[in-house]
C-alpha cells in the first residue's frame, strides 16, 4: 500500500506526464495501429476502407516494382553505411588534433551536414553535369573516363552514396566525443610498451568508441533504408512512363511506398509497405544489438 504522499507523489507525476502520454498514444500508438488495419483493407484515402485480408500482402511479393525497390535500398545501404562509417571516423580524428585555430577546421568539417539535403542535391546536379561539372572535369584532367553519374543506371546509386557523405560531420561530431573520453593514460602507457600508431588505433582508440560506432551504425541503417528525398529530388518522382531514374535504379523503397499512398491512391497497399518495412527494420536492429554483444566494448563489461 501506498502511502498518502506517495500517492499524491504519483498523482503529481502522471499528471506532468499527461501531455506526453496523449501525444504518444495519439502521434505515435493509434498511427502505427491504424497502418496496420489499412494494411488488411483496399483504402484510396478516401470513403470507407473495404477489407480484404491479407490480399495486399500476397500481391506485394508478387510486385516486380516492389522486389526492384528493397534491391534498390540494400545496394544502397550496404554502400552507403560502411563508407559513412569510415569517413565519419576520419573525420573525428581530423578533428581530434591539437592545432591552431581548431574550432574553425571543426566547423568547415562540420559545415556540410547542416547545409538542407535538397540544397546539396542542387549542387550535386551541377557538380556531376556531363558536359561542364567539376567531377568529369577533374576525370578528364586525370585521363579517367567519362561517367554520366546521374544518367548511367550502374553510376546512380553510387553517386547518391557519394552525396551522402556531405552529412558524415553529424556522426563524426559525436565520434570525436567519444575520443575526447579516451584516457590519454592508455596510449602513453601502449607508447612506453613500443606500440606504433596503428596499433593504438586499433587496440585502443577503435575498442573504446565501439559504442558510438554502434550508435551511429543504427542510424545509418536507418536513415539509409529511408532514402527518399534525393531521388525524388533527381527523378520528380518519376518521369511520364513511371520510371524513376535509368533502368528504375532509384526506385527505392519509401518512394515508392510514397507513390503508392499519394500519386496512386493506394493506402491500403503503402500501409501493407510500411508494415513490411517496420518489421524489418525491427529485425535488422535485433541483429545488430546482438551481434553487437560479440564486438561493443563497454567499460563495465567483465
């Protein structure tokens, strides 16, 4: 039993809780509900919703667009990731040296990552143009090939993973925290013992910020399996014959999920997507977080 100023205690408490409870169960809790009851019904967004089973489900695994669309995203994804990774952690040691004026240097690395993502796709457009871009530019001072990056479907999905990298500063912002922590007694100790700079790297600084790089691992997946602005940002879309990008190769999943609910009229079918999409998204963090047991150092593990 409770007692009186414990009960008031709590009455206190769910009473200051109370608008972040009705914005939970209203913004967060009905929607997700709701996504999945449209997910068993044929709803064009309008009228009443007619239920139909799981006849959105077998008619998704048998969509060609929406087997091209997860292809899409993984190949993507599994660019984009890692060399996020690598260069945010670049990055952060970059900006992790003692030099005259290091503010500045952090915040020229850091600059790109707040410019807004439709600004740097503009620029990206300009940067890649095959008759008077800067990156041909320097391919043909160099004697490399010509490469049309935006209207070559094999260059597509690289070029959007290059363009990604602008926004590593984020990730390499909370990465440099994670090496400001390290104690400095580790590597003097590591130096008196011989060991050379690759060796402190990967026995010490790479163990240490293990879970910041699973952190940002996390969002990196997932900001990779939601890729949408930058293609509909390159393809409008989608030209007249449906087609996003040469050959399909930026269709990629949101987008598509975002055609089939608002240029289509098909909830029923985007909400049976973004169930399919919440699983696994789900799976993929399980999977992760348990193989992170096997390789995140943390400073209480025994």
């Amino acid at each position: 039993m409770m007692t009186r100023s414990e009960k008031r205690n709590f009455r206190n408490g769910l009473l200051f809780t109370t608008p972040w409870i009705i914005g939970f169960l209203g913004l967060h809790l009905y929607p997700i509900g709701y996504t999945f009851y449209l997910s068993l019904t044929e709803y064009s967004g309008f009228g009443k919703a007619a239920f139909i089973g799981l006849s959105n489900f077998n008619a998704l695994f048998h969509d060609a667009l929406f087997l091209t669309s997860i292809k899409n995203t993984l190949y993507y994804s599994f660019l984009m990731v890692p060399l996020n990774m690598i260069v945010a952690v670049c990055i952060a040691l970059a900006m992790n040296h003692d030099v005259r004026e290091t503010a500045v240097y952090r915040a020229i690395l850091y600059l790109p990552s707040i410019l807004p993502a439709f600004a740097l796709v503009f620029v990206w457009i300009l940067f890649t143009n095959p008759q008077y871009g800067i990156l041909n530019a320097a391919f043909r001072f160099f004697g490399l090939p010509f490469i049309d990056w935006i209207g070559d479907a094999r260059y597509t999905k690289p070029s959007l993973v290059l363009l990604a990298q602008f926004g590593a500063g984020g990730p390499a912002l909370i990465i440099l925290a994670a090496l400001r922590a390290i104690p400095t007694e580790l590597y003097e100790s590591a130096e008196i013992d011989g060991a050379g700079v690759f060796t402190k790297f990967s026995r010490i600084t790479i163990p240490l910020i293990t879970p910041i790089i699973l952190f940002n691992l996390i969002r990196g997946i997932n900001g990779a399996l939601q890729v949408f602005m930058q293609a509909y940002i390159l393809t409008s879309g989608g030209d007249r014959t449906g087609a996003v990008g040469p050959q399909n190769s930026l269709y990629f999943y949101i987008l598509y999920l975002f055609n089939n609910a608002f240029k289509y009229s098909r909830m029923g079918y985007a909400a049976t997507m973004s169930v399919v999409f919440f699983a696994f998204t789900v799976l993929i963090a399980f999977l992760i977080f348990k193989s992170g047991r096997k390789w995140v150092y943390y400073e209480t593990s025994e």
